[in-house]
C-alpha cells in the first residue's frame, strides 16, 4: 500500500495515542504559556471586585462531576476572590449533585485560605449552602419572593431562620450579585429569561461602576455551551461570562491563584495544535490521492 | 493533594475510580469485557442513585413533610398528576399521561413564551440597532471615527441580516435574494464552526481533567504510600 493511502486510512488508535501523549506530556514538563485573559472573563472578575465589602452573592451550582475539570476550577477561583473581598455566599443548586460540588469548592477554597492565613469563612455567617431544588425556573422565580418559601431548610436540615446570614436577606431581590455554574438546563438561560422579569434588579447599565439597586448577573459554562450564551453578553443580560477550562484559568490569573485550570492550558494548547496538524495533514493526503487516483485513470 | 495519612477507603475510592476510568478508556483500542462491565456499573448506579437521591431529596421535602406534617393537602393534586404521566408506561391505559403532559407542556409554554421572547428575540433585535458607524469623542474634544467597532457593528448587521435572509424560502434564492443567502450560509458556518471548535476544546478539558485524576491523584497518591510518604490507616 502506498504511504499516501497507508497516510489515509491511518488507524485511528494512532491518532488517540498522539493526542494522549499531547494531553499527558505537557502536564508532566509544564511549558508556561502565557494566558492573556479574555474581555468576557476580565469583566466578570470586575463585576466581583466592584462589589463593596458585605455584599450578597449567590452561587447557583448547576452542574456535576461529568463537567467538574470546566466548572470545578471556576467555582473555586471565584469563590476565594468573593471570600478574600469579605462578601457573603449563599449557595443553591438546581442540579441534584450541585450542592456537593459546592461543597467540594468550599474544602478546596479553605485549603487555599489557610495557607494564606486569611480567616476562614463561618457557615452560616458568611456563606450558607441550602441545598438542590427541582424545578429549575420555578426555583428562580419562587426566591425572588422568599427564599423560606423555596429553602425553608440548608442542606444540611438546618431551618433557614437559624441561620444568622439569612436575617440579612429575604428574597432574591436584596441580592448584588448571582454566579450561575451552568453545564446545561437548567442553568444560564434559564436565569437570564426568568430573573428580571421575575422581579430581580436590573442589570447595571454598561461601564457603569453604579450598583445601587442593581445586580449583576454572571456566569460560568462549559465551553461546549458558551458560544450560545453570547448574546446575552452582547445585549448586556449577563455582564460576564467564563468558557470552559480557558474562562477558569483567566479566572484563576486574575485573582493570582494558579490551580488546575492553568495547569490545563498547556496540554490543551498543545493538543489543539496536535489536532490542527492532523486536520491539515488529512486535507493533504485527501487530495494528494485523489491526484493519484486521476493519475492513474488517465 | 498534599496528605500525610488517608483512610483506607478514600485510597480504595481513588484506585476504583481510576481503573474504572481505564476500562473505558480501553474501548479507545476495541471493545472489551472490562468496558463492559465499567459501563453497565455507571448506568446501573446512576439509576439507583438518583432514585435514592430523589426519593429523600425531592419526594419527602417537597410533597411527604407539606403533606403530612404541615397540613399542605393540595400537593395532592401535584401527585395525582404526576402519577398519571407514569401511564404512559401502559399501551392500554396510556390516554390517561395526556393530563400530565397537558399540565407540564402548558405551563412550560406559558412561563417560557414571555420570557424566551423577552431574552432570545426582543433583547437580541435591540442589541442589533447599533450605528453603522461608530464615532468616539477625541483627546481634543474631536469626533473620531471608531473603526474598531465601526467594523464590528457593520459585520454583525450584514452577518444578522443575511443569516435571516437565507432562511427566508417564501421566494426562490436567486439574483440579490440568492447573493445575500450565499453570504448568509457563509456567516452560518463560520459560527458553526466556532462553536465545533468550542465542542472540541470541552472535550479536550474533560480529558485533561481525567489525566489531572489518573497522574496526581492516582498514580502519585499511590507512589507516596508505596514510598512510604503517606500512610493509609482505618
């Protein structure tokens, strides 16, 4: 068989084994490339930095362990920026694994905390996690009226009226601030087409630093689903968005914390190029043997 | 994971987890017994799982303590109706999952006409109104061209108004109808592609991720207990 046809009908196997080595290699000899934040995951960090000190933020964990190498590391990365600038966190879930995601975000952030000396966050003063909701929408817009009504207890069954945090907020209406992790429905476009209507602030107008009675509605997804969620960044119904791995660690540049994102980019670029190279390896081959078989008929 | 003792069924967990990730990596070579077994275990436990899972966390909350405890009767009807989508089950009886359906699909489209129109359709017509051409206030207090953003908005009109246009099969494509379609499919698969590109780099992550798992989890965890760095204990 000549190389030109041997090149392509390459055995697939080949193909996978070159693309692990791409993916493995890199995470063993870290190359370092630089990672320049993206506008999008750059105005998200802003949102959260321009929010004062004791401001309301809820995370809603919309996503599971299929989907933790994307969300996991953004959860993380803005969680420890909410923590160390003294905001307070109330977490939901609207998927059924989200409140142990959010858990699992929560050891990894007090680890990081810890080794910084900073105060630890005190459950039930600075941040709640009140646990999974069916429903999606429904949820959403049921909290704009009162979280007791949707959350009368924690994940961990303890009555809301005995959490201290939740004194200072009765309804989705008090908030500054919703972080969606959203691998799917329900998830980001469900916040951004029940939230206003539903009764929640209005999003503040663009550029503008003025919160007063405003919030910001941010979000973090997977990269297959981010290239849909445009839109809504464009028309300013969410002021900042993170896409996959690379929004995470943008995200975890940002606030200085190199964690597993980072680490991700160098495999990630050099199987990107591996992938490329294959794509136009094949185009070659592809139309080198067509020249072949021309040759041959005539 | 910096540890100096875990407990035994964390390791146990951990070296599972990463054989089961093997046996489905093996299917990359052919299929095989061990994909097997590594793939009916998922679909097995999955569903068990989330039965358990909704049982305690979406039954009991939302319908077993209203109900009982709290006097809430009406969630009955909640019940009745989302019983009678389980007749679905039945070729005899299956009429009956149509009040159910009824029910969800109305509400569904109620809730989400408004709001789907407000997001998807209104917000984005009015994100296109954007001046073709773009000016910015100068240092001096002049009015300069911004062509940044002059390019871009002229872009995204054409890229909008001939995407529309090739979905417009009242009238044949052809003459200017037919050029502007042609630039529109152009558009469509440049995004498409984009967002293929988006698809491949989600799926790229997941590997590293499980890499991430198998080489600083696994691999080190158990080179640390076997150097003697890390203890494992019951």
């Amino acid at each position: 068989m000549g190389f030109v046809k041997r090149m392509s009908g390459l055995d697939r196997r080949i193909i996978f084994v070159i693309i692990g080595l791409a993916v493995i290699i890199p995470l063993l000899i870290p190359i370092g490339l630089p990672i320049i934040p993206t506008a999008p995951a750059r105005a998200t960090y802003d949102a959260i930095q321009n929010l004062p000190e004791g401001s309301i933020v809820l995370f809603s964990f919309d996503y599971d362990p299929s989907t933790m190498p994307e969300l996991q590391p953004m959860a993380i990365a803005m969680l420890y920026h909410c923590f160390t600038k003294h905001l307070k966190v109330i977490m939901i879930a609207l998927w059924p694994q989200g409140p142990q995601m959010a858990e699992l975000s929560m050891q990894e952030v007090n680890k990081q905390l810890e080794a910084e000396n900073f105060p630890l966050p005190e459950y039930g003063k600075d941040y709640v996690n009140l646990g999974y909701k069916s429903a999606g929408g429904l949820v959403i817009i049921g909290m704009a009226t009162s979280f007791a009504g949707i959350f009368p207890l924690d994940t961990y069954g303890t009555p809301i009226s005995e959490l201290p945090l939740m004194d200072k907020i009765k309804s989705g209406k008090e908030l500054q601030a919703v972080v969606d992790l959203s691998a799917g429905d329900p998830g980001i476009p469900a916040w951004v087409m029940v939230s206003r209507m539903a009764g929640y602030p209005q999003p503040p107008e663009p550029g503008s630093t003025d919160i007063t009675g405003k919030m910001y509605l941010l979000g973090g997804t997977t990269a297959v689903s981010a290239p849909g969620f445009y839109p809504y960044l464009n028309t300013n119904q969410m002021q900042g968005l993170l896409g996959g791995m690379r929004g995470a660690a943008d995200y975890e540049k940002l606030v200085n914390k190199p964690g597993t994102a980072i680490a991700g980019m160098d495999p990630q670029s050099i199987a990107h190029l591996v992938i490329v190279l294959f794509i136009i390896m094949a185009n070659v081959f592809f139309f080198l043997e067509k020249r072949q078989e021309k040759r041959k008929a005539t | 994971m910096e540890l100096t003792n875990i407990s035994f069924w964390d390791f146990f967990g951990v070296w599972v987890a990463a054989l089961l990730t093997l046996f489905i990596f093996s299917f990359l070579y052919k299929d095989n017994p061990f994909y097997k077994l590594a793939e009916y275990l998922f679909v097995g436990i999955s569903a068990g799982y989330y039965v358990g899972y909704y049982y305690y966390n979406v039954l009991i909350p939302n319908f077993w303590i209203p109900f009982w405890q709290q006097g809430q009767y009406e969630y009955i009807i909640a019940v009745i109706l989302g019983t009678t989508i389980l007749f679905r089950l039945s070729r005899k009886s299956g009429w009956v999952s149509r009040f159910g359906f009824a029910f969800v699909i109305g509400c569904g489209a109620g809730i989400n006409f408004i709001t789907y129109l407000q997001s998807n359709a209104m917000a984005q017509i009015y994100g296109t109104i954007t001046p073709l051409v773009a000016l910015v206030k100068g240092e001096n207090g002049g009015i300069l061209l911004d062509w940044k953003n002059t390019i871009y908005n002229l872009v995204m009109i054409i890229g909008v108004t001939s995407g529309l246009v090739y979905f417009y099969f009242s009238k044949p494509h052809k003459g200017l109808l037919g050029v502007t379609a042609r630039l529109g499919i152009w558009f469509l698969m440049v995004s498409f592609g984009a967002s293929f590109g988006y698809t491949i780099m989600a799926r790229i992550s997941l590997l590293i991720g499980r890499m991430q798992f198998l080489i600083f989890d696994w691999i080190k965890m158990t080179w640390d207990v076997i150097g003697g760095k890390i203890s494992v204990g019951f």
